[in-house]
C-alpha cells in the first residue's frame, strides 16, 4: 500500500481465487509431507530422504504461478467481454511464443502439472518398490489406507486447478464441458489408486510377481501424468472458448484407452481368472471406458478424415487455378496470394471441430 491506496481491487472474483489458491496449496504441502514421512518413515537417518523437502517447497511457487496466471485470465476475459474491440486488437498484436501455438494460451498449468506429477509418480515408485506399504500395520496411524487417501487428494488439487484458470457462467455448456472433462480425469485418478491396492499385501492378502507388480506401478503412475494431455486439450480450446483439437483429443482418448482401460481391465480379469483374486468394481468401469472410448475416437477420425480431405481439395483447386492462368508454379506458390489464403484457412480449421 502506497499513500494510503490499495494496490488492488477487493472483488469477489479476487476472494474467489485466493480461496482457490489456499486450498490448493494447503493439499499440494500435505499430500507432500506425508508421501515424505511414509519414505523417512522405511530410513529416517538417509539424509538423502530429507531433500525430498526441496521440491515440494518450489512446487508451491509454481502452483502460485499457475493460479495467478488464472486470476489474470479470468480479469482479461471479464475485460473483453466489456470492451471486444479493445481486447482483439491488442489480441492481434506482437508475436505469438512457439509454446502456445501448440499448447495454447493457458500453458503454465500443464507445465505445473508436468513438474508436480514428475515428483509424485517419483515418490511412489520410491514408496511401493521399498516395500513401505507391506512393512506397515493397519491399526498404524501410517496406514495403508491413508496412502491411499494422500494419493486421492491429486484428482482434487487437478479439479481446482482447473476451476482456478477461468471464469464460466454459472449452468452454461462450457461450464459442463470443463466439469465433466475434470470429473472423468479425476475418476481415472482414483481408478489408478484403487489399482495400486493390488500390491499392498494387507489389503489384496497376495504377493505378486516382479513383473505384475512393475506393470502396475508402471501404468498406475502414467495415469498420474495424462492429465497433463486434459490440461492441453484446455489450453488449446480457450476452456471452452475455441473449438477442440482433433489431435489433442484423439491423443488423450488414445492413451486412455489403451493404456489405462485396456490394459487395467487385462490385468484384473488375469487376476480373477488365473488366481481367482478378488478384483475392484472398477473393471466394470474399465469396459464400458472401452467401447464408449472407442466409439467417440471413431467420430473423431471421421471428423479428422473430412477435414483434411477439405485442406487438399482447397489445395488442389488452388494449383490446377495458378496452372490454368500461368500464375506461380508449385515450387513458387509460397508467395502468392491465393496459396497464403489457402494456408491461412487451414490454419483456422487445422484439426479442429465443435466440442
């Protein structure tokens, strides 16, 4: 505060993200702090297990980051929509960064993402290979059951994540759109918690093989790490504001299908055919993934196949025009007009359609 005047205006909007961002905080240290204590809790005297401590002290910079970076999103797009004139001129202006023409405007979230999931996916591959769940009793106040609820808390530090990086009207379709992206990204999160229970011997009363239990920890950690690809197909999209990459999305469905859904159902329908385990109620939701996946990647690359089928007719229509009138060849066609408009259009439809 300088000369008695507040450097900024106290609106709800600013109440709403600070809220925001003190909780997201507050699960992004606990959910850190804990994972620490279960690693020091197998060998409190390596001093190496101590420095897990610095990473998660800067995670909570680039979370601030990423929040703010909302909070001035949600101010741009209030003022934008007050003055539209104003806002797509200096929209216009200046050079686009290489980053966000392929992430798009909102791109420090996924790099946030990518850093904190990067150290997650460490400390468990750390916490599960240790052997640290299987060495801890129940009735203890580190339970296994309590690394299962640390664990949960990233589908809710995604969720208001998201919720921090725009401002949506209150039961409008975008608003549905960017909820039901979070609430299915967070479903697969506890889909990978509930997956990682089949290694903790307390609970599944099974010892598996070297090579199940790698491929458990290996596919349960990539489900913490995709929704880095949600966080894209967002940015890409404006959240909500722009129509939806087909390449973005046909990726994200792709790794989830095959990856997530397929090979998790594989693995438990192996366990409760060949070791007659008893599996979690979530392969039901791994199959109906499987065909619903499969059905939207279908008219996806239906989509897909018609828009680029559009670009090289254009094109095509452009070469035989400059032949026809002894206008530029191929080779020079770069510098023409009717070539730099046919390239522009494809740049405004380039795999892209309706979400």
């Amino acid at each position: 505060m300088a000369g008695g005047v507040c450097p900024f205006t106290l609106t709800r909007e600013l109440l709403y993200h600070t809220f925001l961002t003190g909780v997201v905080l507050l699960l992004v240290v606990t959910q850190g702090i804990l994972l620490d204590v279960y690693i020091l809790s197998n060998d409190h005297t390596a001093i190496k297990n101590y420095f897990w401590l610095i990473p998660d002290f800067l995670l909570i910079f680039a979370f601030v980051a990423a929040m703010s970076s909302g909070y001035k999103s949600c101010k741009h797009e209030r003022s934008s929509k007050e003055n539209p004139k104003r806002s797509d001129a200096g929209h216009r202006r200046g050079k686009v960064p290489i980053h966000v023409k392929m992430l798009g405007l909102y791109s420090l979230p996924v790099f946030v993402w990518l850093a904190y999931s990067g150290l997650l996916v460490a400390k468990v591959v750390i916490i599960f290979k240790s052997e640290i769940p299987n060495k801890i009793s129940t009735s203890d106040a580190l339970s296994p059951q309590l690394l299962k609820i640390v664990l949960s808390l990233t589908f809710v530090i995604f969720a208001l994540l998201v919720e921090g990086q725009t401002m949506t009207e209150a039961n409008s379709e975008r608003k549905r759109y960017i909820q039901s992206l979070s609430h299915g990204t967070a479903f697969e999160i506890l889909d990978s918690v509930t997956f990682l229970s089949l290694i903790i011997q307390p609970e599944s009363k099974l010892v598996l093989p070297l090579h199940l239990e790698n491929a458990v920890i290996a596919f349960s950690s990539m489900n913490f790490i995709f929704p880095a690809i949600a966080l894209v197909k967002l940015s890409r999209s404006n959240y909500g504001h722009s129509p939806l990459c087909l390449v973005s999305s046909i990726t994200y469905k792709m790794c989830h299908l095959w990856l997530i859904n397929f090979t998790y159902f594989v693995i438990r329908i192996y366990l409760l055919a060949g070791i007659s385990l008893s599996v979690s109620p979530f392969i039901v939701k791994n199959l109906y993934h499987i065909f619903s996946i499969m059905k939207s990647v279908w008219v996806d690359f239906k989509q897909l196949r018609l828009v680029m089928g559009d670009y090289f007719d254009k094109r095509r229509r452009v070469y035989t025009a400059t032949e026809a009138t002894g206008g530029a060849s191929l080779n020079t066609g770069n510098s023409s007009n009717d070539w730099t408009s046919v390239s522009d259009k494809f740049e405004e439809i380039d795999l892209k359609h309706d979400a």
